[in-house]
C-alpha cells in the first residue's frame, strides 16, 4: 500500500505541477497584452538572459563543433568520406545542438537566478507587498523574463550555429589536415533555409519554457532559504527535462 501511495502523490504531484504551469503561462500571456508596459525591465532581463549568457553559449558552441569535426572526422575516413565533415557539423549544429545545448546552459544560468531571484522575494514578502499595491506580480515578474527568454534565445542560437560552424572548421582544417576550401563549400552544400529556421523555432520555445519555469519555481516557493536552494535546483532540472523531452516533439512536427 506505501507503495501505490508513493506513486500516486508523485502523479498527483506531477499533474499538479503542470496544471500550475498552464496556469501563470495563461496569466503571463495576457500580461503581455495588457498595460502597462514596463520597457526598462523588458531592457534589463534582455542584458541577464541575453548579454551575459553570450561567454557560456560561445564557449560550449566552440567546443562542441571542435568535437563533432573531430569525431566525424575519424569515423568518415574509415569510408573516405571526410569531405563531408563539415555537412554533418553545419546540419548537426542548426537542427539540434546548437538549440538544444543553448537551451540547456541558459536554463542552468538564466533559468536558476530567476527562480533564485523570485524565490528570496517571496520568502521575504516582497510579492505580496505588490499584491497589496494592486500590482499583479505575474505581470510584473514573468511577462519581462518570458518575454527576453522568446526573444533572446534565438539571437543566442545564431551565435550558437555560427561558432559551432567555425569551430569545427578551425579543428578540421587546422588539426586535422582538410581542404579549407572544400570543407567550407561541402558545409553550405546540403543546408536548406528550414535547417536553420527549425532551430531558431526551436529556441524560441525552449527560451519560453525554461523562462515560465524558472518563475513558477521561485514563485511558488514556500519557507525560508533552504527551500530557495531547492526551487533553484528545481528549476534548472525541471527546465533541462522540458527542453530535452519538447525536443523530441518539435522535431517530429517540424521534420
């Protein structure tokens, strides 16, 4: 019996969890519609999502096309292939690592200090001190966060794609050995205008749903600091989860 009951609090649990998350992503989309427009805050969460993610996105995107080079490059020339290198880490990087390897840094930097961020303001009162100046706190917190997520990520994404494309080049053509000139012509060879749009539609979700999350973790949060710490670890392996388990689904829809 303790054990139907543990699986049936950790459904419960779960069911709960995701209606509260379509709930305050239903409140913060109207709040995007509704006066008034606080274009300053829009401006500041813009440089924390966006600005400062750039020496971590760029890092990772770096390496990780520096990575694929030099595995596909070692596993091609088994089969004389290594012209087409540069294909499979243009293709790899604009459909799925690139959005989704970007998706997963901001939710680990972006995503836990929002839900550190509003996590110490409500154990400290400060969310319904605005509820009592008739502010609605979902409009004035998630709306400016959710908002710099949808828009920013993409931008994050391209940067992504153009590092990781350069990347790969720098190990192909400078450890390995390759023709630059063919390596560059075989990676724009095969690339077409919905390679590079799925992942940027891809961004736009993640950003909106490690965003939605990391609000909902800091927002919802109950007790003192400890209880903070958990809501930031939540939301960063909440997120994590959302991102690798929607993209499974928008790749399905959009290929």
């Amino acid at each position: 019996m303790k054990l139907l009951e543990f699986i049936g609090r950790g459904i419960l649990d779960l069911l709960e969890d995701f209606g509260r998350f379509v709930v305050l992503s239903w409140q913060t989309l109207r709040g995007v519609f509704r006066p008034p427009y606080d274009f300053r805050s829009w401006a500041a969460q813009f440089v924390r999502v966006g600005v400062d993610s750039v020496p971590v996105v760029f890092l990772t995107a770096l390496f990780t096309g520096g990575v694929l080079a030099l595995q596909t490059y070692n596993g091609l020339q088994r089969v004389h292939g290594e012209a087409y290198v540069g294909s499979i880490v243009a293709i790899s990087m604009l459909r799925e690592l690139a959005p989704v390897l970007t998706g997963l840094m901001v939710a680990g930097r972006a995503g836990s200090a929002m839900a550190a961020e509003l996590g110490s303001m409500r154990v400290t009162e400060q969310i319904d001190a605005l509820v009592t100046l008739a502010t609605d706190p979902v409009q004035y917190l998630f709306v400016p966060r959710v908002i710099a997520g949808i828009l920013v990520m993409p931008l994050l994404v391209t940067l992504a794609d153009a590092t990781g494309i350069f990347g790969g080049y720098l190990v192909a053509t400078k450890v390995l050995g390759a023709n630059p000139v063919v390596y560059v012509s075989n990676s724009f060879q095969f690339l077409v205008l919905k390679d590079l749009f799925s992942g940027l539609i891809k961004s736009a979700v993640f950003g909106g749903l490690l965003a939605v999350i990391g609000c909902q973790r800091g927002f919802d949060t109950k007790g003192g600091a400890e209880q903070v710490g958990r809501s930031t670890t939540s939301a960063v392996v909440t997120g994590s989860l959302a991102i690798l388990i929607s993209d499974f689904f928008l790749t399905k829809v959009l290929f």
